[in-house]
C-alpha cells in the first residue's frame, strides 16, 4: 500500500501519520439500539416469575396489604421467590442490617418452598419494614408492569460491559466478511488449544491461559486480535497499552501477528500510550482504519 493511499491510512514506516489518523478518526460512542436495554433478558427474567407476580396483583391497593400477603403465602408459598426483585434484588438470601447501633444484622431467605408460620411472619415483617406495604398500599397498580420497570433498570447496571460486546459485534461483522471475501478461518474467543485444534499451530500463551477475541489464520500466518472500546478516560487505557505492547512483543516471538483494534474518546487523554504503542511499530487500528480496508492490508503484508 503506497503512501496516502486513499484506500487505508496505515503505514509502519510514518508511525506520526498512523498517530494523528487514529487521534482524528476517534468514534465518540458505539451505542446502536441493543445497547440501551436486553429486552430478551428483561422478558425472561419477568417470565420466569410471571405467575407469583400476578398472585401478587391480589395484594395491590389492599388497606392492609401485610395481612393480604400473609393470607396468599399461605395459600402461595410461590409467591415469596418474587419478593426480591420487587426491591430491585436478584439474591433470593441476602442479610439486612436492621440495628445500627449494635450492627445487628438478619439473614432473610426467599427461597424456600416450605414455609413455617415464623417465617412467614418473618416475611411479613420485611415485607413491612422495607416499605413495599407502602408501595403495595397506594402507589403502583400492577406487579408486573412495575416489576417491568425494576428489570429495565438492573439491565441498565449492564451497560458499561455492554460497550465492550458491542465492539466485539461491530469487529466480528468486519472479520467475517472479509473470511469470505478472502477465504481465510477465524475464530472468536479463542484459547491456544482452539489454535492448535483447528489450526495446527501450537503457541505458548505464557503463564496465563490467554483467550483471543479473534484468530485468523491466513496465508500461512497467524494473527491475533484483541478489539476493546473506551468511552471515558482513566489509568486503565495506559495499563492496557502497557500490557497490548509485551502480549504483541510475545506473539511476535512466536511469529504470529498481535492486531490491537480500540476506539473510544477516552484515548484523547492517553495520548502518549498510543503514541509509545505505534512507535514500537505494532498494528493498531481503531474503527474508521478497519472500514477503510487497514485489516485487509495487515493480513496481505503476513507481518512485518
């Protein structure tokens, strides 16, 4: 590939021109729509407690809601595996600190299929001193839909790993294309015994036994990708490069290819990470360098 060739930026021999390219291509964010909420982990985690939440319905709007669920746990025992999530809580044991001034703490178990008088009054007791009496009393009109509400929210805590997944899904869809555009194998989330197994190379992956996001075997080499996007700053972005830069020093040893793809605005505060990576003269892409055919070129050049 010739120099300022319109077709892929990349170029080892202009470690500055590959620099200020990834700086100035950086994506912001990578959110398309499956980002915000997993509605299919939303939906069945509601199903698989769809009916002890429209027993629950029984309870709604009661005047003394504690002595209607008394009465249907007494009728349901089902009923109380679904007291938990309604406190936005996926433990069915959990303890509670109920003095603080003697740090007093009670174990609480939701999962118990018999249930004696004690605790179901135990129960009842919580059901009170956490406030869903309350909630139960006057302020929602369906368990489920509100139960609904509580799920959106928890999967919304999955957000952050959400971020990494995706940039697995928008890299995969790159490599697989170009699998059948150029004929070669890959593999995701590849251990050196998945290597060996369908490749026939046998690697030392060092002391831990390292997973690749991506394998590619092409043209009698081997190359190994790791892909990871960051949308905020922090010293982990510096301890990454720091790690990325011995991993390709180590699969080089090996003659097999380390291929870095990372994108995200948190890099435009480590700068100087990136900048000491390129220099060492290892492969790193970000997203605009992979859609403009930079992989494909790596993978023609067989390395360095």
């Amino acid at each position: 590939m010739k120099r300022g060739s319109s077709k892929c930026p990349l170029n080892l021999s202009d470690p500055e021109e590959v620099y200020n390219f990834f700086l100035s291509t950086i994506k912001e964010h990578i959110r398309s729509w499956e980002y915000f909420v997993d509605w299919q982990k939303v939906f069945k985690n509601i199903e698989e407690l769809e009916a002890a939440l429209n027993l629950l319905n029984c309870v709604v709007g009661k005047e003394d809601p504690t002595k209607s669920l008394r009465k249907l746990i007494s009728e349901y025992p089902v009923v109380v595996k679904a007291l938990p999530i309604l406190l936005a809580v996926r433990d069915t044991k959990f303890s509670v600190l109920i003095d603080k001034n003697t740090f007093k703490y009670e174990e609480f178990d939701f999962s118990k299929k018999e249930l004696t008088r004690k605790d179901i009054q135990k129960i009842c007791e919580a059901f009170e001193d956490s406030g869903l009496a309350e909630l139960f009393r006057r302020k929602i009109k369906s368990v489920p839909d509100y139960v609904l509400g509580v799920e959106v929210g928890l999967d919304s805590n999955a957000r952050k790993n959400r971020g990494g997944k995706l940039m697995e899904s928008i890299c995969e869809s790159f490599i697989k294309r170009l699998s059948g555009e150029m004929g070669f194998s890959f593999l995701k989330q590849a251990k050196v015994s998945d290597i060996e197994r369908n490749f026939g190379i046998i690697i030392d992956s060092g002391e831990v036994d390292r997973t690749v996001d991506f394998a590619i075997f092409y043209n009698h080499r081997l190359f190994l990708i790791e892909v990871n996007f960051y949308s905020t700053s922090g010293s982990k972005l510096k301890a990454t490069a720091g790690e990325y830069r011995e991993m390709a020093k180590f699969w080089r040893s090996q003659g097999a290819e380390f291929v870095w793809i990372t994108d995200g605005k948190g890099w435009l505060d480590s700068k100087s990470a990136i900048k000491e990576y390129i220099d060492d003269g290892f492969y790193l892409l970000n997203l605009e360098m992979l859609k403009r055919g930079c992989l494909t070129e790596i993978l023609n050049r067989g390395g360095v």
